[in-house]
C-alpha cells in the first residue's frame, strides 16, 4: 500500500504524507497547510490560520519543513472553493473551523487508512466552504465566466486566442487584459492550468510522456516544467508511492 494518499477534484487536490523534498518555491494554487504528526515550520505565508495551519495565496513564495505526515490542499484558483476562501481569507477564526475538521479526518485515515471514507468526509467539509454564489458570479464581466467555462471544456487541445476572442466578442488584446485584471491570472496560465488539472486522473494508466501527448505538452520535460509551476513539486515525486483517489 503506497504510503501517501493524493485525491483528486477539479476544485482541489489534497495530499496526506511525508514531504521529501519542499525547498522554496511559488505555485499558482491557493494553499493551505496543516500540521499532523508533527511540527511543521512555514518560511512564508500569507495568513496564520492557527499554529500549525497555514494559508498562501497564489504565487506566494514558500517552503514547508516537517519530520512526520502533513496534510497540503491545493485550490484551483478559478473554482466556487477558491472563491469561498477568498472571501473568508482574512478570517482565521473561519478557516480555523473548516481546517479543524480536515486535520481531524486526516489523523482518522492516518490511523485506520480507510482512503474511501476519508475521501467522501473531505468532499463534505470541501462543500461547505464553497461559495454559494453562481459561478458566474465571481467576476465582475460575464465573459471571463464565459472564458473559464470554455477553457475547462477543452483540457485536450490548446484553444486559439482568437478563437477566445471571438466568441466572447473581443479584441485579443482586450481579452487578455480583462481576463487577467478580473482573476490575477494570465489566459495561457488558466490554459494550463486545466490540461495539468485533467492530466492527473490518468496517472493511474499512462506514463508521463504518454500524458504529456495527451495533453498538449511537447514532452514529458515540458509537461513536468509546467506541473511544477502550477503545484510546487514534480509530478514523479506525487506519483512515487502515493495512491490516488479521484472524488
């Protein structure tokens, strides 16, 4: 039995294990980090949740350093759970009451290594602080919804800005800015980051060159490169000796 456990959700990915190597880097997912068997130590980080537990906003620089388990849960920057973290971010008394929880359930899988259950307890919490806003309801301009819809249909295929442009009835160069003033994020960024989001539930089939194929990556280097930006570790240090549970 492998002996991290990585599940996975087009809103977030969550891993429960030892970090082996977690020098300073930055990512594009929020992320939140709890302690679990023992003290982690945090270089940088955006909110102190309580000791222990820790929140990064998006590109963040910063490292994690522990001897025992962590519990590491990467958000996808363009979903309803970012969207419900974002607007509790400054909160630590609210993000304390959803981490709690996490952190218990963990210790719980941790200690009877019941994967299936402690997948559907996480999917719960993760419910719970998602925003219940409409998704659409997130930007100021519907047609950056109607961007990030399009792009999270198309994770197979690298989408044309004029493409994009057109559809949304704007000039690519006003397209580009719109977008990354609304999200914080670039149109090519958000690109990738849903072909790197989808690749993950075929790792369990396919080898890295064959996702990288797959997905529109030039090679497996390329493909790792990218994985890394996005995540802050490699996808061969993810997929060695971890088990993964698609929720």
């Amino acid at each position: 039995m492998p002996g991290n456990l990585v599940l996975t959700n087009p809103d977030y990915g969550l891993f429960v294990g030892r970090l082996v190597d977690n020098k300073a880097h930055r990512h594009y997912a929020i992320q939140i980090t709890i302690e679990l068997t023992q003290p982690i130590v945090m270089d940088n980080y955006s909110v102190a949740i309580e000791k222990g537990m820790y929140l990064n906003w998006s590109n963040e620089p910063h490292s994690i350093q522990s001897a025992g388990e962590v519990l590491v849960l990467l958000i996808n920057p363009f979903s309803k759970l970012a969207h419900g973290v974002g607007i509790n971010g400054n909160q630590p008394l609210f993000l304390k009451d959803f981490c709690i929880p996490i952190k218990n359930q963990a210790l719980l899988y941790l200690k009877n290594k019941q994967s299936s259950e402690f997948s559907k307890a996480i999917q719960a919490i993760m419910e719970q602080l998602s925003c219940v806003c409409r998704q659409e309801e997130h930007w100021k301009d519907h047609r950056v919804f109607e961007v990030v819809e399009y792009l999270s249909t198309q994770q197979d295929r690298t989408v044309p800005l004029l493409e994009m442009a057109e559809r949304v009835h704007l000039s690519p160069s006003r397209l580009l800015h719109l977008f990354k003033s609304q999200t914080g994020l670039t149109f090519r960024r958000a690109q990738l980051w849903y072909r790197i989001r989808a690749s993950i539930n075929r790792y369990n089939t396919l080898n890295l060159t064959q996702i990288a194929h797959e997905f529109g990556f030039t090679d497996s280097a390329h493909y790792n490169r990218t994985y890394k930006e996005h995540f802050g570790f490699s996808p061969k240090e993810l997929m060695k000796n971890s088990q993964f549970i698609q929720v």
